[in-house]
C-alpha cells in the first residue's frame, strides 16, 4: 500500500470531503490517527455529558453506516484519483472503524468526564493497534477491490477492539476510576 498523492487529482468536493473526513486526511503526521478521532471525541462528549445509552448508539451506528457508505460509494473514486490503494488521505474508513470499536462504551452508565477521556482514548489506542498491526486475515480483507476494500478491514480493526473492550470491560472501568481518584486527589473505591 502506498501512501498516493496528499491531494486528490479529478476528485470532486463532496467526495473528497466525505473521504478525507472533513479534510482530516490531508493534515500531517499520520492521518489515519487525525481520521480516527471523531468517534472517539463524540463517545467521549456523550459519555461525559451522560447523555442517554440510546442516542449514544443511534450516534455510533450512524457515524458508521454514513462513513461505511461514503467510503464505499467513493472509494474507487478516491483510489484512483489519490493515486494508491487505500490511500492515506483517504481516512472515513477510519471514521467508520473507530465508531465500530467505540460501540461497547455506549453501554456504560455513570461515567464521568475523567472516566469518558480514559475509555475513549483506550478505545481509539486499541482501534489503532488493531489497524495499524491488521493481525490475522483483517490484512487479507485490505486487498478486497474498491470502496468495500478500503473500508473492510477498518470495520474488522474495529469489531476485533470493540471485542477486547467488552471482555476487558470491568479492568478498564476500574483502571478509568483509578485515574479519576488520582486527578482528583479522593481514594479509588
């Protein structure tokens, strides 16, 4: 995979907008990282406002099913006119992955913000670990022709750290609550 051209050539401004996320591909270094931040800022956000485990869901699976589907309705497009498979620019794959791995944080209740930073920056690391390492047959997913290429082993990236988080779940509250009692000067419970 390389890296293509930082611009597209041929693109037009909605699909490049929508597969740079907003432009976030085009930022320096690693736009993959600068692409997976929105799920993690929004599960952040409504996690700490307490928003309800309903609307925190909707939020997720629309951010997903929207970037899934813009990524496969101009990932051709964006290959081609990027200049690379997968190009770097291009990162509402990432988007749509990261929404994936964020999923099981919705689930929560009572978090507080100190808490809603912990679990999501744990759950944007482990998107990236996963992403960035593609272990297993996530890597084979990559070479998938088209949109449905770019976008496959993202969501696999994500499903596999969403999987860790809800097996990993009652450590990471408690590790999340350690580091809220330590800013805050109080005891963990």
């Amino acid at each position: 995979m390389s890296a293509g051209s930082r611009r597209p050539i041929g693109l037009g401004r909605a699909a490049t907008f929508w597969l740079t996320a907003g432009g976030l591909g085009l930022m320096r270094p690693a736009p993959g990282t600068w692409g997976s931040l929105p799920p993690a800022a929004l599960v952040c956000l409504m996690l700490g406002f307490g928003a309800p485990m309903w609307s925190t869901v909707l939020a997720l699976v629309t951010l997903c099913l929207v970037s899934t589907w813009a990524c496969i309705r101009w990932g051709d497009d964006g290959e081609r006119c990027f200049g690379a498979k997968d190009a770097s620019s291009i990162v509402i794959d990432e988007v749509a992955g990261g929404a994936v791995a964020a999923m099981p944080l919705a689930f929560i209740d009572g978090a507080g913000w100190i808490e809603s930073v912990v679990l999501s920056g744990l759950s944007f690391l482990l998107f990236r670990a996963f992403d960035i390492r593609k272990p297993g047959p996530i890597r084979l997913m990559q070479r998938w022709r088209g949109g449905l290429g770019v976008v496959a082993d993202d969501l696999a990236a994500g499903s596999l750290a969403g999987v860790v988080i809800m097996v990993f779940t009652p450590q990471l509250l408690a590790l999340a609550a350690s580091v809220a009692a330590a800013i805050s000067g109080t005891p963990a419970t």
